[in-house]
C-alpha cells in the first residue's frame, strides 16, 4: 500500500505539480504574480525545499510550479500561509481553467 493510501498522511517528502493556462492577454500578469509567489514561498517557508515556476516551451499561456516540501505538515502549513490566501483570489482571476494540482510522495 502506498504513503497515505490508508488514511494517514503519507511519510517523507512530498512534490507537488501545479498546472495552470492564464486567460489571454493575462499570460505577463500571471507569470509576474507566480514569480512574486515563489519568492514569497522561498523566504518564508523553510519547509519547503524547492519551488520553480516554469512556462510551457511554445505556448506562454501555460504555466507550472514545482515544489517539495520536507514533509505534509510542511505542505499543509503552505496551504496556510497569508501569502497563498492572498494570491489565490488574484491569480484564479486570471486564469482560464481551473488550477491542476498533482501530489506525490518522495521515493
């Protein structure tokens, strides 16, 4: 049985991929507050250990964040913070499809 799949919050690392397509037009906007984001999360989050915001080669309007976290409580404590609940209502403005997350255990 794999981490978490009982019930109990999985054990180690967790990485997590975040997959979101800005509304046309918005692509410059979204790109500077997932930049501003990271920045955030890179100051204020020890623990997380890793987080890059990519862009889709050829189609600017996607974008991606890359994060590992120590461990779930550090993945539940960025859900938390005041950065993520200040960009979330901005940022889903922006886009146009729902934001995709995608959540993994460290093997």
């Amino acid at each position: 049985m794999a981490d978490g799949d009982d019930g109990a919050a999985p054990s180690g690392a967790i990485c997590v991929t975040v997959r979101l397509q800005a509304q046309p037009g918005e692509d410059r906007r979204v790109a500077r507050m997932m930049a501003d984001f990271a920045a955030r999360v890179a100051a204020d989050e020890p623990g997380c250990t890793y987080y890059a915001v990519t862009r889709q080669i050829g189609s600017p309007r996607h974008f991606a964040a890359h994060a590992r976290f120590a461990d779930w409580s550090a993945f539940n404590a960025h859900a938390d913070t005041a950065h993520m609940q200040a960009a979330l209502p901005e940022l889903t403005a922006a886009l146009a499809a729902p934001i995709a997350l995608e959540i993994f255990v460290e093997i």
